[in-house]
C-alpha cells in the first residue's frame, strides 16, 4: 500500500474508534430468503454473472513462466491455462475434440506440448490439433476443427481472467482502481503453495457474506480470533462493483503518533473482492485467494477453492510447512465456525423460517455487494441462457 494510502487509513480507524462507529451505508437493505434458495434466482446468476461475466481463473503467480500449464475450473466448467512461449496465457476448454476426456490435469511446467491420455491425441500450447496417432484421416468432419476450443482470456496486474461466454474484455479495465493496493503488495510476485476444495452447505453469496462484514467477529469468533481482531470498527472502500473489507488487528493500538512510522498493512487483515465471487485476501505476510461458485443447480450448496501463496518459493521443508498451516488454521476457523453455522442458516432459510433479512448500515461492504448483484440481474433478459 502507498505510504498516504495507509496513514488515511489509520486516521480514519482511529477517528472511527473514538467516536464509536464504524463505516455505514446509507441505509439498510432488505433482501428476501430467495436470494439464498431460489433454484431460478441460481440460474439467472449463472447465466449472468458466471458465464457472461469475467471470473478470476488463477494469479500470474499460478503460471510464472512459460510453458506453464495449470488445469482448473470455472463454475464446473473445465478450463486450461497455458502460458506460451511468448509469455501471454491463453485459456482452452479442457475436453479433448474426440470424446471430451480431460486433457490436463494439475499443475505442469516446461510444457511442450497438451496430450489427451485416452487416444494420445496431441495439441500445441496454442491449442492446435498436431497429431492423432494411428487415425490418419479418420476424423476429418467438413466445417469441424480439431483444435481445443478457446476461451476468452486476460491477465493484468498479477490476476488472469477468463470470459466462459467468448466475449473479449479488458481484464486492466475490469479491475479498476483497485489495481493501485494489488500491484503495491507485489501480486505478481508471490508463489503458489497448495489448494484446497470443499463444497460448502449454503448459498454461494452466503459463503462471501461472511468474509465482508467483521460484525460478527466478537460473537461467532470470540474464543478464536476475537482477541485478536477488532469487530467495530471496520474500514469499507469501494471500487466501482469491487470492494475492500478491512478488519482491524488490536496490534494498531501499538502504532505511535507520528504519521512517518504508520505502516498500516501488518495491523489488518485485507479482503479484495473481486465481483461477483473471488476473495483476494491479504494476511500479515502471504495471500489467500478464496473462488466460489454454486455446486452444480443446488443453491444451497457452494464450492470453495482456497489458496495460499508466500512471498517467495519456501527454501526447505520447515518453511513449506509453515504454509502449510497457516492455510490449515485458516480453514480450521472457516470450517468450524463461519461455513458450519452458514450451513444452519441455509437449512433455516429454506424451511421458511423468517420472510425477510436484513442487512444494517454497519454492514455497508453487504449491502454494496448484493446491491450490484440486484443490479447485475436486472440488466439482464431473466431467459438469459445458462
């Protein structure tokens, strides 16, 4: 972060704290339970904001060099990241041209080449079909190419995009402003430790509600990270349709006085949501990038993708696993206590147990948040195409 970035932001916390409140909205935002567990809602969403609409794929950090080759998915639909020998990434469905088996799986460095294990079907890192063993001949269909099929691809500022719908973007325009606080931690740089998916028993929106609001901290948190944490106030920026949530750590009550020694990034933790579905978060020392999407047409059921990526390649085992549980805590917190209570909400919601939530100025990064999803679907036909 920008050193005049990070003195505002401790001026703000402090002016915050003092005068006892926090960042608010205008007003409060009443959603309907149908939000959460319409099986029509889902559809529109996908349709929208899912396949007509950029998603984060991975980080540069994902494929650093090229020949790079990284296999992944983008709300279920199988997609490869390729970074070519001239360093740009380009994405491919990942399903071969004869019988859609995968193509690729995991991470792979110092491609040559894309091969399909079931026939040995062969492409080029630019996904172009080069060699059908022992079939010379035998699959060539008038006005039919061979070749992978692309997918719509960008990459800026240390995060690559994918488009499922083919429209062409500006990944750098699509970012916005945000770009200033990503580049200033050196995105680009870090490196990839581990991932991890799990299918989560509630709503996706449900799963990103917990991470933008720190007003749950000293209740739902308080035998784990509430000691640590402040849960009033909280700091809220917006971004155009992306946000900053920030929760204040109770080590800045350390910081002095003079603006010249204010260092604002190790005193809190960062999340960047990037809209509609990714977290870029910013821990102390390393990232995490959290992508969720609906599980298959169950609204009540999500699929998280957790990351963690370290400022540089762990030098020796005992570095590597101390990533290794810093994701582990991470998930220990998430997985006992946001996601499990998530999961009671969802069931309760379903049930028909209350007509209406409620969302408080206190929880302004909410209320942005769904407020652009309500105005993502109303610019689109509700026959809108999965």
């Amino acid at each position: 972060m920008r050193t005049a970035v990070q003195q505002e932001l401790v001026r703000r916390f402090r002016k915050l704290r003092d005068g006892r409140t926090t960042d608010l909205g205008t007003s409060p935002l009443v959603l309907s339970p149908s939000e959460y567990t319409s099986v029509e809602q889902l559809a529109h969403e996908r349709a929208v904001l899912f396949r007509a609409h950029p998603q984060v794929a991975a980080l540069t950090a994902d494929l650093p060099n090229p020949r790079d080759v990284l296999a992944t998915q983008v709300d279920g639909v199988p997609v490869i990241l390729v970074r070519g020998r001239d360093g740009t990434v380009r994405a491919f469905l990942n399903a071969c041209r004869h019988r859609g088996a995968p193509v690729v799986e995991g991470r792979r460095s110092a491609a040559d080449h894309l091969t399909c294990p079931f026939h040995a079907w062969r492409y080029d890192l630019e996904g172009r079909s080069v060699r059908q063993p022992l079939a010379r001949g035998c699959f060539d269909v008038a006005g039919r190419s061979l070749d992978l099929r692309s997918v719509s691809c960008g990459e800026a500022h240390g995060v690559i995009f994918v488009r499922l719908d083919g429209e062409e973007f500006d990944a750098a325009q699509f970012l916005g402003d945000i770009v200033d606080d990503l580049d200033s931690f050196g995105l680009s740089g870090f490196h990839h430790i581990e991932t991890r998916v799990a299918v989560q028993h509630c709503n996706w929106k449900m799963v990103i509600d917990t991470f933008i609001e720190a007003y749950h901290v000293f209740s739902l948190h308080r035998e784990t990270i509430s000691p640590l944490y402040y849960s009033h106030p909280m700091l809220f920026d917006s971004f155009g349709t992306h946000s900053r949530l920030i929760g204040i750590r109770r080590s800045i009550d350390d910081l002095g006085d003079d603006p010249d020694e204010w260092r604002f990034p190790p005193h809190a933790t960062i999340h960047y949501l990037i809209y509609p579905n990714v977290l870029i978060v910013h821990q102390l020392d390393h990232f995490e990038v959290w992508r969720i999407f609906p599980a298959e047409d169950d609204p009540g059921k999500a699929v998280v993708e957790t990351s963690i990526y370290a400022p540089e390649e762990p030098p020796d085992d005992r570095a590597l696993k101390k990533w290794h549980r810093n994701l582990e805590i991470v998930l220990s917190v998430t997985g006992d206590e946001d996601f499990a209570l998530c999961g009671q909400t969802q069931e309760g919601l379903a049930s028909g147990a209350v007509d209406s939530l409620v969302l408080g100025r206190n929880e302004v990064a909410l209320i942005h948040f769904h407020e652009h999803i309500q105005k993502s679907l109303r610019g689109a036909p509700l026959s809108a195409n999965r």
